[in-house]
C-alpha cells in the first residue's frame, strides 16, 4: 500500500506529469559514472544502503542523484531493475513530497524548525520505510549537526545527505555515511551538449551543436543552467528557432568567437 491518496478527481495527465528539467531514474543520470553503477548493483543486491552522502559543487547534480536514490528505494522493482521502474505511481509522481514517507529539507530549514524536529525527528528516522532527505547539509548548524549524529546512530531510515561545502558538515556526521560518500562533478562538455540536445528533441527547440556547446562552456558545464536555457528558448523565441542573437542576449556569448575554443575541449 502507499502511504498517499490520489484525490477522486485525479486526472493522471496532471498529477503525474514528470518535470523534465530533472532525471527521474539513476539510467538516465548524467556524467556520474563513477557513482550510478554502485548505486545501481547496490539495489540489484537489495542492498542499497540507508547512509548515502552526496559532495558536489552547485548545479553537478546532487539533488537529482538523492531524488532519483530515494525513488529506487521506494519503487517496488528496484532489485529486479537495479533502478526505479519509471513507471509506477510513486516512480511518476512530480514530487516526492506527495509521499508521507518522504521528508526533504535543506539545513536552513532544519534550523528553523528545529523545536519541530527536536520532538518529531526521531519517530521519521526511526521508520525503514521512510525517507529522510538534508540538502545543502553545510547550512545545518554545528549544535543541530552534532544533535542529529546521535539520532543517526540508532536511525533505520534511508538518510541522504548532499552538500556543497564538506569542510563544513561535522567530521564525525559525515563519518556516519562511511563509503558511500559519493563525491558529485559536473559532467563534461560533451555529456553536457548530449543532454541539452536531448532536451531539445523533446521540446521541439532547434539549436545547432556550436550554439549548445557554447552555452555549455559559458555555464562550465553546470546542468541546472544548461537545461534552463533549453527551456528559456522554448518559451522565449519563435517557434523554438535558436539564433546567435537569442543566445548572446541571454549569456552575452559570441558564438563566433566561442566556438573555436569550445571545440577543442569537444568532439563537434
């Protein structure tokens, strides 16, 4: 049984339109070679383990890894996939927040709601059916840090951490996630064009490689920005027709002076 309903007027056509700025499943994550693999063999093994760490700078993907973590560990093939299945109601929900089992905070909002926490966290961690997310775990400050170690060692929750700033989350905290502290880079250029292109194809946005890997280049690589632009360009131009004058109005990137650099770091 899941633990949320879908209202009697459910039109599944709205509720449960995928967002598709963001990977939904560890298949379709992209540049994290080194870490979807583990993840994946982990949940074939049923073994996915309840501490997993997340070390990146901004826009690398950190957030998608943690989401796309946490459906694998609710969707019900998971181990005969080694994945989320994609296509059950938890996998297609937009957000994960429409499960009761599912709580996501960032270290900000912890802080604040702290006296909350203090009389509730417990009976969240303590469940091994639920899900406890902390992003940006660094803005968690160091008293709330340290409370937060001691629940950890008796939680049976998955917990998932993702920071920006390691040297800023509690040593011992982070000692807690043991190997599966996974350290987050932004792809490569090419993975990052690849991406948009695809985005493109779905949105029905027309763009040459040059134009993308550019804007690649001038974002370096960040994915978050990458795949606004796409988006910004659906909306913004005439029948999604991607111009060197639209491309330098939103980065100021000259195509024809960025192109020559940006194909000696890609494959054009």
């Amino acid at each position: 049984m899941y633990d949320f309903e879908i209202p009697t007027d459910h039109n599944p056509a709205v509720q449960f339109s995928l967002d598709d700025r963001r990977p939904r499943t560890l298949s379709e994550i992209v540049g994290q070679e080194h870490i979807v693999p583990r993840l994946s063999q982990a949940a074939k093994n049923g073994s996915l383990g309840r501490r997993q760490a997340l070390v990146g700078p901004t826009g690398s993907g950190k957030t998608t890894i943690a989401q796309a973590i946490a459906r694998t560990f609710f969707c019900s093939r998971s181990r005969e996939l080694g994945d989320a299945c994609g296509t059950c109601k938890i996998c297609l929900l937009t957000s994960l927040s429409n499960l009761g089992s599912y709580h996501e905070w960032t270290g900000a909002e912890l802080n604040e709601q702290w006296g909350w926490w203090a009389e509730n966290g417990s009976c969240i961690l303590e469940r091994s059916t639920y899900c406890f997310f902390l992003d940006e775990a660094q803005d968690l400050s160091d008293l709330h840090q340290k409370a937060l170690f001691r629940q950890l060692e008796r939680a049976r929750a998955m917990v998932i951490f993702a920071t920006t700033h390691e040297n800023l989350v509690n040593d011992a905290l982070l000692g807690r996630f043991g190997a599966n502290k996974f350290y987050v880079r932004r792809p490569t250029l090419a993975q990052a064009v690849d991406c948009m292109e695809r985005h493109c194809l779905k949105l029905g946005v027309v763009a040459t490689r040059d134009q993308l890997a550019a804007i690649a280049g001038h974002f370096k690589e960040n994915l978050r920005l990458c795949v606004d632009f796409v988006f910004s360009a659906k909306d913004q131009t005439p029948d999604g027709l991607v111009s060197d004058e639209f491309v330098k109005a939103v980065t100021g990137v000259e195509i024809s002076s960025a192109v020559p650099s940006v194909r000696a770091r890609i494959s054009l």
